[in-house]
C-alpha cells in the first residue's frame, strides 16, 4: 500500500481516522498537514465557508528534501484530488471556457507568518485569461490577476527580482497619470501583461510557462524548497522551530476580493493581539487580494469599517470568528476575502500575539470559563514573562520629549515596546552593525520575509506602508519587537540610506538615533530615557503567577547581594535568597582599601586589622538582606572568587611601575606598585579558576571567612532581636574533598557558636556548600554526612566538566560549535554545510546528559546519606525553563535566580508539575 500523501479538506478527518487508526487530535493533524492544512480541514467540518482545497502533507515536504523529487505516488495524488477540487466547483483546471484557478500556500505545523512563499492565480495562461474574463464579465480583472500571477511565479518559483516587474508597473502608472493599481487602464494592464512575459523570457532564456499543470508542479516544488531559504531557517532558529519538520502545501481553489465595490479581502485577529483586549483586531482593503493586506503594498481600513461597507457580510463573519475562537480555545488569526458580497474564510490560525497580550488573553479566557487554570498556565510561554520584565520608556521623558518638538511622526501601533538605536535601513548592514554590538532600529518603506534577520538583529521596526497585520507587524509581535508600521508621515529612500519628514523637512541619516513606541505608534529623534517595569501594575501577570505557585512544587529563590536587590526579587515572589556572594560587598568602595590591605598583610595583625575594618561592612549589608527577607530563608556564600581578583590587573601593574621608574623613580607611589605588583605575581596562577578560590582560600587565609562568619550571625541575631525572623544558611563553595568542608564547617560552627552567645541570641541555622567541582557530586554521600543542604553552582560545573573556560570559550569557540563550524561548502539548495557540535550553549542550559547525570548522582547519593538533605540550584541555569523542568525530574527543593528571573521561575516551575503530571 503507497503512502498517504495528500488529503482533501472536505474528508480529511474521515481520511485521517482511517490512516491512523483512531480519530486525529488537532495536534496529529497540525504535524501531518500543517496548522494551516488542518485549519482548512476542521472549518469545512464546522460548515464554515471554506473554498475546495486540498493538502499535500509535511512528510511528503520531508521526503522530497532528503530525496530531491516528488515521493512516489503523490503526483497521481495531487491529480485525483485535483478532480475532486473540479468536481466541488463545476470548474476545469486549464479549461478555456470554465477555468479554475489555484492558489498554492505552505503550512507549517506551527505559524511562520510569511517566511515561506505563496503562489495566487495559477492556472491562467493566454486561453484561461480569455475565459476568465467571460465568466466575470471583467476583461480588467482577468487581466490584472494574470499581471499578478507573472509576477509571483517569476519570484517565487523561478527567484526573479519582483522588483523588475514592480518597476514596469510604476511606469505604466506614471505614463496614465495614476497613483493606484486598480487606476490603470484595461489597455495599460494588457500592455502591462505582455512586458512582463518579454521580461520572464529576457531573464530565463524560455517563455512563461502556460500549461496549468506545469505550473502546478512547479509551484509546488517552489513551496516545499521555501523551507529551507534562509529567512524561514533564519525564523525557525530564532524560535527554536525543528529544521526537520518540513511544510504542508495547501492548493485552494481561488476567490477574488478584487472584483469591485462588493469584494474585498482582510486578515483579522479575534482579539487584540498587541494587547489582548477582547475585541475584533485586523485590517481590511476593498476591491483588493490578500497580497496587498500582507505586503504592505496599501495601507488598509480597520476592520470595523467592514461593517460600514458591507453590513451583513460583518455579521456573518463576526459569527463565524466567534465559532472559531470557541472551537480551538484560544485567539484565531484568519485570512478571508469576499467575492461579489460572499465571505470565504482562506485560513485560521492560532494568532502570534505579544507577551503582554499572551499574559492577557490566557488569564481572560480562564476567567471566562473558554479554558482551565492549568491550560492558562501552559499556554504562557516562559519567554512572554520574560520580555514583560524589561524596562520602557519614562513617561516624564517621553513627555518632555514631544513638548521639544523631538516627535518625529506618527503610525500604526503594529506592536508595544519601547526601542532606541540608530537608524539602519536595509536588512544585512542592520544584522552587520547589531553584530558589533550598535542598538539599531530597521526603517523600511515596507518589510519582507527577507528582511527577518535584520528585523530579529534590531531593537525595533518602523516601516512607511502597511497596516496592524503587515509582515513587519505580525514578524515583531511574534518576536516581541516593537514596531511601527503605516507611518505615512515619512518617506523612507533606500538607495539614500535616509527618510524625511515632509511637513516639517527633517532628514533623518543612517546612524542617527531615534527612538519608537510600537504602543503609540510614535517616532522620536534621540534616545528616551527608560524605565524599570512596574511589576505590580501587571495585573494579569500577577494573577497568573498566583495560580502558577498553587500548583508548583518546586521553591522558588532568588541570587541577591543587596537588600533593594533582596526586596524587589521579594516583591516578584522570590522564597527566599538561595545566594548572596559576599564578594560583591568586597567590590564595594567603603571596603575596598580594607580589601586590599587584607590582602597584602605581611602579618597577622595587619591582616586582623583589615578584616576589622571590613566587618562592620558586611554586617550592615547582612542586615538589609535580612530584613528584606523577613520569614525567608537566606543563604550567605563565603567569599568564592580568587585574591588576585581583588588587586588591580597584573599588566596594568606592569605598565605602571614601568612607566613609574622613568618618570619617578624616587616616588613613594613607585615603591607601593612595587609592592602590590609583587603581591600579585605571589598570587598569579596559571589557571585561576581552578586555583586558590573559594574554600581553598577560606582555610589558607586565616580569619577570612571566620569574619565573614561573624558579620553573618551578627546580623542575624541583632535581626532577630528586633523581631525580625532570620533563617540563616552559610554556603561553603568549592568542596572537592569532604575534609575541606569538614573543616571549614568546624571553624566556622565555632565562630557562629561565639556569636550567638555575646548577642544573648540563638537562631536556627544550616551549613552547606556548594556543588560545582564534579569530584563533589560523584563523593556526595561522604559530602552530605557534613552539609545540611547542598546548592549546585552549575556555572562551575558545567566549565569543570566540559572543561571549557567560560570566558574564553564563549569568545572563541563555542558560539560555532553550537551554530556550526563552516565546511566551506553548500548544499543542493546553496546552504552552507556546517558541522554542529552542541545543540546549544551549555552556561545557558543545563547540559542533561552530562553535567545533568552528575546532579542526578549527586541528589540520589546524598539524600541516601541523609533523607531530609535540602537541594537546591543558584547557577544561572536556575532561571532557564529546560533547566527548571530538568530540576523538577531530579526532585530539587527550590531553583534560585536573578531577581528579573523568578516571575520565569515560577511559570516555569509550575508548567513543569503540570507536564509531568500529566505523563504520570
């Protein structure tokens, strides 16, 4: 029996029943013909005005890329439903008299708005044309659907320069005196038809191509080889979309909203998606294709005053969203067109929407009773928290800036955020100067799926055309740019690298700084001051997270070393401080001559006198830290990073004295660099990092980390004594042995012991140390019988046990290894061959399979050696959603992370009870 390789929409779930076995969940037929194939199929079950398609599925894509040719079968496949399409409509695909025309879409398993091509009008050709033009009784309309059918199947199927043909055409209108298409005279647009088929054979060397079939073919063929170009690879690499998944091809008979007042075509949302607000959202252009809303080519009307031009086709099509939006249960994007006063829906999709508007629309329909708290949860992806938590634009300033006249112009307010960078104007130069570490705004008369690598390198998007669901609005929404599209109060010119404003004639160059507010849809010249995210304004975020902590088992905790820092992770649902570095208070001005003297010490009473000195810094910082987290526990990490770290850098030092010796070799200055160089040359290591560092420098530096110690608890009773509930945590960094710890542990019990009876106050505590030299989680069960708690550093142990230095392998290597090393040659398609060593970057996610299996062993041994052992992780991985399910599967007491991060953990770690919930 031959593969299945094509199913008509009308019986695609009968179809797929039988194929599979059971009936398809929507997710099996998203994976088999697409989102867009499976849209397709699911409206004309719901009855829903769907013109006749049919679907060529994403594992005959697949096979064609491996295999460079159709898979056997699905030619005489695409045919027999091909007949039934004719069938449906009482059309013949190339039939003179009756043609019916096809329109060829790709349909990935998830949306990639644009990314791929689109082929509209094929199957017209010098005979069709003449019969289409009968049976519309439109020669004018005949014609421009076959202008506009040259024009996409030189582009996207032969990879001709649309622009060629666009140029052509604004000739036409220059010589008639017209602005618009659809103002071209019949005899311009026939004239128009015939140079572009002289221009087609002047670029390709054979005539445009006019059996229907043919062109079918080939178009298909073009669909399937859009997967792999490289805005769709640049996209799916940007959202962590699978190279291997492939697209459906959907072919659909073709309307047309390009026949009169009584046509029209739109794209629309079926709520907002920049805000979430439950309203209709869209755009709508009348006598026009769908080409011109999604292009940009005509700025569009909102869709509300669909209502005004044609009253019932809005009726039925606002029943029609609702049913949809009901149906899938969640936020539908649709693409429709009306022919004659006909609605046709051509496409539903689940909607790409903000982060703001994703917190929104979740919250809402759970609200609603449309889903569950747990899909709520599940629906808001990490990354949206993530991006809600940046800074924006101060109001004061903002306002200041429109009251100095800086507003620029003003359009669309396609997608909410604030940007600021230099203005770029095209795509490759954009990517090139964000590469070199400039913030750039991409400005544009309008974009191009060409044009998302630029877009994704940018800090924002402003474009001259195009409406709310032009490519460039619908791109920076998905990727949470903001963006402001439609601003006719500029006119952009490439070629100058410039735009100008002409009520006022100001000129901005490449390289000047502006300012957008993709919320308001507003372009300023210069940089607007920014501020940090109000938290409790996010009334939906907040909610959300609310449920999201009814549901986690994991703790959440936070990396702080301040108390502001201490109370604003509090103030986003931080537990507790699962790590405070001490060594980030030794950095700090009011200690830093002390530091430095410690350290330099030629005796012990000098070195006691310096750490005298830092003491009542640390403990006042102590202090703040715990006032913060009232009722919350805090871990206190002993100093961790190497001495020389501390003193200024060995070659500065080398310069200084260098250059001292000339100028003034007599100098007191001279004989303290002196001193201080040789201090440092004492204490350079080869390898720093693995050197004397943390505990190591804890039992060879005397009275270091008793001060410390003393510092803590010092803090802690004088908190508990002013009512403050402590719960100190003292963390031993760097165990490879268990003497080091045993040691340190004992000293350091005895200091605290000390303290606690001079303040007249006993609090509860624990020691522990941190997990981050893999000989430590391979000994644990030895470790544990010392700790009280074990905390995995897993920046260390990723470097530890991959044996890369972070710092210089995320500057050499490491970004190649995880994109691929170039081979130097391309594939069939013109792709660079590279060799991909990792997956990704390991210091930005958990490493499962290595350094995973040494906190896997470590968490079994310890918890063997002492059951109620509390684990927990404060590398940076504590704040990364993979790496927080990972910590969930092992069974970690708590994930800490930066303050901006726990609103991520805790959405992450209750989307992690929810996942394995429901595989238990």
């Amino acid at each position: 029996m031959s593969n299945k390789w094509v199913y008509l929409s009308r019986s695609a779930k009968e179809e797929l029943t039988e194929t599979l076995g059971h009936e398809p969940e929507m997710q099996e037929m998203k994976d088999i013909m697409g989102g867009k194939g499976a849209g397709l199929a699911t409206m004309t079950a719901a009855d829903i005005p769907v013109p006749p398609a049919f679907t060529i599925t994403t594992d005959a894509c697949i096979e064609y890329m491996e295999e460079g040719e159709f898979p056997p079968g699905m030619w005489e496949q695409t045919l027999e439903a091909l007949e039934d399409i004719e069938e449906q409509t009482g059309k013949e695909f190339g039939n003179p008299e009756n043609p019916l025309l096809l329109s060829v879409r790709s349909g990935a398993r998830v949306s990639m708005p644009g990314m791929m091509d689109t082929v509209l009008n094929l199957g017209l050709n010098d005979e069709t044309l003449e019969g289409l033009a009968e049976l519309t009784d439109d020669e004018w309309f005949a014609y421009d659907a076959y202008r506009r059918f040259i024009t996409m199947f030189a582009d996207v199927v032969i990879g001709l320069d649309r622009q060629d043909f666009e140029e052509l055409l604004t000739e036409i209108k220059q010589e008639e005196g017209v602005k618009r298409d659809f103002e071209v005279s019949l005899q311009g647009l026939k004239e128009l038809v015939e140079d572009y088929k002289e221009l087609y054979q002047e670029k390709t060397g054979e005539p445009f191509p006019t059996d229907p079939h043919e062109q079918l073919r080939r178009s298909i063929e073009a669909v399937f080889d859009s997967w792999n170009i490289p805005r769709a690879r640049a996209y799916r690499e940007y959202n962590d979309i699978p190279h291997d998944w492939g697209t459906g091809v959907n072919v659909q008979t073709m309307v047309f909203g390009n026949m009169g007042e009584d046509s029209g075509t739109g794209v629309a949302f079926t709520r907002n998606p920049a805000t979430g607000e439950k309203e209709l959202w869209g755009d709508f252009l009348d006598n026009a294709q769908g080409e011109d809303v999604v292009a940009g080519i005509r700025t569009p009307m909102d869709i509300q005053k669909l209502q005004e031009f044609m009253p019932d086709v809005y009726d039925e099509f606002i029943k029609v969203t609702q049913h949809l939006e009901e149906f899938y249960q969640d936020m539908q994007d649709v693409e429709f067109t009306i022919e004659r006063g006909t609605l046709w829906m051509l496409q539903t999709r689940t909607g790409k929407r903000t982060a703001k508007a994703a917190v929104k629309i979740a919250v809402d329909m759970a609200n609603e009773g449309l889903i569950d708290r747990e899909t709520a949860i599940m629906r808001v992806d990490a990354d949206d928290v993530d991006q809600l938590m940046h800074p924006y634009f101060d109001p004061d300033a903002k306002t200041s800036a429109r009251e100095e006249g800086q507003l620029i112009a003003t359009g669309l307010d396609a997608s909410p955020g604030a940007g600021t960078g230099k203005a770029v104007f095209d795509a490759d130069r954009a990517q090139d100067m964000a590469a070199e570490g400039e913030d750039v705004i991409l400005v544009r008369p309008e974009t191009a799926p060409d044009d998302v690598p630029g877009m994704l390198a940018s800090q924002g998007v402003v474009t001259q055309h195009g409406g709310a669901t032009s490519h460039a609005a619908v791109v920076a929404r998905g990727s949470n740019l903001p963006c402001v599209a439609g601003c006719e109060d500029i006119r952009v010119d490439v070629d100058r690298a410039q735009f100008t404003v002409p009520e006022t004639g100001r000129v901005v160059k490449e390289g000047d700084v502006i300012s957008i507010d993709g919320g308001s849809g507003e372009v300023f010249w210069g940089a607007i001051q920014t501020l940090e995210v109000e938290y409790e304004e996010q009334e939906n975020l907040v909610e959300l997270l609310t449920w999201a902590d009814d549901i986690r088992e994991l703790g959440v905790r936070t990396n702080a070393d301040y108390g502001h820092d201490a109370r604003q992770a509090r103030n986003f649902g931080a537990e507790g401080i699962g790590l405070a570095r001490t060594e980030h208070m030794f950095f700090d001005e009011r200690a830093r001559d002390a530091v430095v003297r410690m350290i330099m010490a030629e005796s012990d009473e000098e070195r006691k006198a310096a750490l005298k000195e830092m003491l009542p810094i640390q403990e006042s910082d102590f202090e703040k830290v715990f006032e913060a987290m009232d009722g919350l526990p805090v871990i206190m990490r002993l100093i961790d990073p190497p001495m020389h770290e501390f003193l200024p850098p060995r070659e500065e030092l080398i310069e200084e004295v260098a250059r001292l010796k000339c100028e003034a070799p007599d100098s007191d200055k001279l004989a303290e660099k002196e001193k201080m160089l040789e201090v440092v040359n004492a204490l350079w290591e080869t390898n720093p990092m693995m050197g004397l560092r943390g505990c190591r420098a804890g039992l060879m530096y005397e009275g270091l980390t008793e001060m410390q110690t003393r510092a803590y608890f010092q803090a802690a009773c004088r908190c508990a004594k002013r009512g403050i509930e402590v719960h100190p945590e003292i963390m031993i960094p760097l165990v490879g042995h268990v003497n080091e710890l045993k040691l340190e542990r004992e000293k350091l019990e005895r200091v605290a012991q000390e303290v606690m009876e001079e303040e007249g106050v006993e609090v509860e505590h624990m020691f522990g140390t941190m997990i981050e030299v893999p000989r430590a989680a391979l000994t644990a069960k030895e470790i544990a019988e010392y700790a009280d708690f074990f905390s995995f550093g897993t920046n260390d142990l990723t470097q530890m046990t991959y044996g890369y230095s972070r710092d210089d392998a995320e500057g050499k290597f490491l970004l190649q290894y995880v994109e691929g090393i170039p081979t130097g040659e391309v594939d069939a398609r013109g792709n660079p061959i590279r060799n991909q060593i990792l997956p990704f970057n390991p210091f930005q996610r958990l490493d499962e399979e290595g350094v995973g299996r040494l906190v896997h062993t470590c968490v079994q041994e310890g918890r063997a050696a002492k059951p109620d052992l509390e684990i927990g992780i404060c590398g940076e991985h504590g704040g990364e959603p993979n790496s927080i399910d990972f910590c969930h599967r092992v069974g970690l007491d708590y994930v800490s992370c930066s303050p901006f991060r726990v609103p991520v953990a805790r959405l992450s770690a209750a989307q992690a009870t929810l996942r394995h919930r429901e595989e238990e």
